[in-house]
C-alpha cells in the first residue's frame, strides 16, 4: 500500500515537472505571438498573451518598406531563393557520397572516410576567414544568385548528412543491391531504383533539416550579401530590430513572427522526421 | 552491366583459360570505381575545406589587410593576441559562457529524458513542446524575443514586478547579461534531449530488473545503470555543444552587441569585428587558429578520457 502511494506521487511529480517544464519551454513562443497583436503601449504591461484590444497595427506596419529598397516578403522571398537550391543540392550530393562510401571499397577509403568524419568536428569558425577571402577571390561575395551559400552544398559540404545517410544506409541490406545487379543494373541505376527509394526518409530529413539551418542562415548571408534589396529574412528582422526597438515592438514581433512562419509549418507538418532524422544520425543542434 | 563482364574474366581467370586476361587498368577500375561517387565531395573537401583551412594558418602569419594585401610576415599577430588584455578577456568570457551552458544544457536534456522514458501519455507532446525552441532557436526571430523577454522593461522584469520584486537590469548589467545569452542556448536543450531518450530506450529493461530484485533504489539505478549505458551519447553531446558553445556568434552579436561593457564579447564577435568591420584578415585568422586549437585540445581530451567513462557495451573500440 505505501508502495503503491509512493509511485503515485513520484508520478503525479514527474507530470507535474513535465508540465511546468513544458510550459516554459512554449510560453515565451505564445506570448510573442500575443504581444503581435498588441498595441506598444501594452506589450509589455501585460504579462499574458491575451489582449483586449486586439489591433492588427504590427502587421500592418510589418509590410513597410525598408528604405523602399526591402521588405519582409521579399527578404522572405530572397531568403528561400538560396536556401530551396541549397536544399536540393544538399540530398543530392549527400546521397550520392553516402553510397560511395557505404557501398563501395576503394584505395584509401578508410583514410577518406576518417577525414569525413573528421570536418564533422572541425569547427567552422576557423573556416569564415579564408571562405571569405576565397569567395572574395572567385568574385562571389555579393553575388547576385548567392554563389557563396549555394554552391558548396553542390559538394556534399554539410558532412552531418553524409554520416547520416551512411548510418541509414548500414540498415539497408546490401542483397538488394546484390540482386539488382544480377538483374542487369549498374551501379547508377542501382543507386537510383533500389538505394534512393529505401533511404527516402533519411533524405527527407536531410532536407527538413537544411531547410530549417538554412533558413536561419544568420552569419552567411552577414558575409555574403551586401545589396540590400537582396538581404534575406533573417537580415531583415536584425535590421528592424535594430531600428525600431525601444519604440516599435510589436511590429518587429509580428516580423519575427511571420519570417518563421514557414518553419513553423514545415515542423509542424513533419515533427516525426525530424525527431526520427536527430535520433538516426545524431545530427547537431 | 560491368559485374555481368568481370564474373565472366574472373572465372576466365580462375580457371587459367586462354581467354582474354583484363587489363591492369580494368582490374583497378574494377576495384575502385566505386570513388566516383565521392568525387564530388573530395573536390568540395579540396576546395571549400582543405585549402582554406591551410591558407588561413599561412595568412595568421602575416599581417594581411584584405584592401592592403601583405606588407609583413611573423608572429605578431599571435604575440598581439597573448598580450592584449581585451583579447584575453574575451577569451575567459568565451570558456565561462562554454562552461555554463553546456553543463546546463545536457543536465537538463538528460534530466527531462529520463523522466519522459517513464511511461508518460501523451509523451509525443511534450517531445514536441520541448523540441521547438531547438528547431527554431537559431533563427534571428527568437533572438529578437530573448531581447523582448529581457530587456529593463520585458516580460520577465514585468512579472518580477507583479510579484513584488525590482526588476534586474538582465542585458545591461555586465554581472548578469552572459547568463542570459547561454540561457538562450540551455533552453534549446531539445536537440540533445531526444538524443539521450533515444538512448535510454536502448537500454536493456532486464538490467533494471534485476537491479530491483537486489533492492538498488532509482537514484543508485540511474547511477550506476543508466548513465553507464548511456555514455556514449553523453560524449557525443558533450563534444558537439562544446564546438558548438565555442563557436557562439548570433546570441551575442544579435542580442547585446557585445555588450555591456564587453561582457559579452565572445571570441568569435572578436574574430568578426577583426575581420569584416577592420579587414585585418591576417590577425583574424591568427585568433581563428587561437580558437580552433583549444576546441580541438577540449576535444582531444574527451577522446582520450573515453575509456575512463564511455562505455560501449561489448564492441571494443
């Protein structure tokens, strides 16, 4: 009987912590979405997400121009026309060196595979410096189709999907191949009709998870763009920031808030993948 | 197509037949075609990787102005940097944010694991409610809400207030305006965490059976059960969030600029504002280097400490 009570209250504690934990985990993301819908004057003296006088002025005044040169649906815009490339490129190449290096021996795989693993720890703050001036030598800083953001991923340069693939792909029996061969396939069309259906889901999360990083691509787009009608999101509300707090916050809530509305989607609709994705390939984060 | 051809001059081979022999070259081919497939990433390793990495220890050796060129070559930026006592400064600022949060951030995540391991309904749920800050914590959107939260006049002074406490000054007191930057990233715990529930899941259940027939109780059971079998991904995060806590850029330089009175100066800003408001690319990459090597000494301590602590179960390593 005490041992029974005893689990009951270590488990009405464990919900207790959960929720509470929960609950600061969620509230500040519910009060900002509130506060978007709040005049400036109560922002801040209410501490609930509720208002009863809802106006829509930080919305309004989300659209205006920066300069005339830059506003949040085109930063937005500017933001996804580098990052849905980067995607692409990104499953794509990771995909194909996750089979070279999962399927295949060849002189001095193991070496090259330590280096892999080994740029999984480099830091890439030593990195920001020389990309800079290499870019800077290519002639790609400023470029107008973000080359600096955009190519490497061209290169399999984010090795954390690499890995992650080739994990999936150590749970994909090697006999299908084996059998497609038999059946007459090459290696190419090995990869394209037997590997890239069974690592489909690896490579969904390969590209929720990009797409997320990407978007919030914050110190790339610091570097690289420097014309400001080509500033993406993520500059965008750093200026808006900059330039209307102390005055103007709900309005650079609501810009905050509509900048991560589709993230917000894409968690939303794919929560699974993404936990899944973190828990296969112990991505960072 | 290839392999039908190479079973057939293999067993040509075998069998010592007069049949055509493949070439040197086939036979290497052969062997390692399969490198095409990791063309791409060794020429992207080659040119986005290798070579700045290399080209940026060549250039800390100078004095390499990115308008100027090089006039100089030597040790002064590495002398300038041991000696100037902001440099230094920034540099213990950056270790006592690393060590903060990191420790924070993976007690935590292992702390809230554990309970969720526990068969909790609606488990998914609070995943979830947990997960999202990680998801969206690097974007500049929720630095602006850490800003609001925090300021003299945001949320969180606001209800100090109304339970009858005085405000504190989070992001302009110097005392506590760097526990609020790496409370941005403790929060952020949910990475980490569905990490470690992933790996209590695979601890064996028999293990705590048996534990409890002996009478261990749940604390001497996490102790000495769960975190041993847990290790291997304890040191994984810890080596991850360690890169990652020393590399910290946008919390500080979005939030606090840096500021108050430098407290928040992590190595990187210094790094940033070196190169890309100075153009002094070749001190820039001189600190880079700086930084890199005691990541990279943290790091080859927690390899080398790994077989005091991890344990990984009966594969040997």
């Amino acid at each position: 009987m005490g041992e029974h009570k005893k689990k009951q209250v270590g488990t009405v504690l464990k919900y207790v912590v959960l929720i509470l934990v929960g609950f600061i985990m969620v509230y500040p993301l519910i009060w900002m979405i509130g506060a978007t819908f709040k005049s400036n004057q109560e922002i801040f003296s209410s501490m609930t997400p509720f208002t009863l006088h809802p106006t829509l002025d930080g919305y309004r005044n989300s659209m205006n121009d920066y300069g005339g040169q830059i506003n949040l649906l085109r930063a937005m815009f500017n933001t996804y026309s580098f990052v849905l490339p980067r995607v692409l490129f990104t499953v794509v190449s990771c995909t194909i060196t996750a089979y070279g290096f999962g399927r295949f021996n060849f002189v001095g795989k193991n070496v090259l595979f330590a280096i892999l693993m080994s740029t999984l720890f480099l830091p890439n703050v030593v990195m920001n410096v020389p990309q800079y001036i290499l870019y800077n030598n290519f002639g790609w800083v400023d470029s107008k189709l973000y080359l600096p953001l955009v190519v490497p991923s061209l290169f399999a340069f984010d090795t954390y999907f690499v890995f992650m693939m080739i994990q999936f792909l150590r749970n994909i029996p090697k006999e299908l191949d084996e059998a497609a061969t038999i059946d007459g396939c090459s290696s190419i069309q090995t990869l394209w009709h037997v590997i890239c259906p069974m690592l489909r889901p690896a490579m969904v999360s390969c590209a929720l998870f990009q797409f997320m990083w990407s978007s919030n691509d914050f110190m790339g787009p610091l570097l690289y763009v420097k014309t400001v009608e080509k500033y993406p999101a993520t500059i965008f509300v750093k200026l808006s920031m900059d330039a209307d707090t102390g005055f103007d916050w709900n309005r650079v809530l609501a810009v905050s808030v509509i900048s991560i509305i589709p993230q917000l989607v894409v968690f939303f609709c794919a929560q699974d993948q993404f936990i899944d994705g973190i828990s296969a390939g112990s991505v960072k984060g | 197509m290839d392999n039908n051809t190479t079973a057939v001059s293999g067993t040509a081979a075998d069998t010592g037949s007069a049949h055509t022999k493949p070439s040197a070259l086939q036979v290497f081919w052969k062997r390692n075609y399969g490198a095409m497939f990791i063309l791409l990433w060794m020429i992207g390793f080659l040119v986005f990787r290798l070579y700045p990495f290399f080209s940026s220890l060549v250039y800390s050796f100078s004095d390499f102005d990115l308008f100027k060129g090089i006039s100089k070559w030597g040790l002064d930026n590495y002398r300038e940097i041991f000696s100037d006592a902001k440099i230094m400064k920034s540099l213990g600022i950056t270790f006592k944010y690393a060590f903060i949060t990191v420790p924070l951030k993976l007690a935590f995540a292992l702390f809230i694991a554990y309970i969720l391991n526990y068969k909790i309904k609606g488990v998914n749920l609070f995943r979830t409610a947990y997960y999202i800050p990680s998801i969206l914590g690097g974007s500049v959107a929720i630095a602006v809400l850490w800003k609001a939260l925090f300021r003299d006049e945001g949320l969180i002074n606001g209800i100090i207030r109304f339970f009858g406490g005085d405000g504190i000054n989070w992001l302009s007191d110097p005392k506590y305006a760097l526990f609020i930057i790496s409370l941005l990233r403790v929060w952020q715990f949910g990475s980490a965490m569905v990490l470690f529930l992933a790996a209590l899941k695979g601890v064996p259940a028999d293990l705590y059976e048996a534990a409890t027939i002996d009478g261990a109780s749940k604390l001497r059971q996490f102790w000495s059960i769960t975190v041993p079998m847990i290790t291997p991904i304890i040191f994984y995060n810890l080596v991850t969030q360690l890169c990652q806590a020393f590399q910290e850029f946008n919390g500080p330089f979005i939030i606090t600029q840096g500021g108050p009175r430098n407290a928040t100066t992590l190595f990187s800003l210094l790094i940033y504002n070196r190169a890309f408001k100075s153009y002094e690319m070749g001190m820039a990459s001189a600190m880079a280097w700086v930084l890199f090597i005691i990541v990279m000494v943290l790091s080859l301590i927690a390899f080398m400490s790994q077989k005091y602590w991890v344990y990984y179960g009966d594969e040997s390593r």
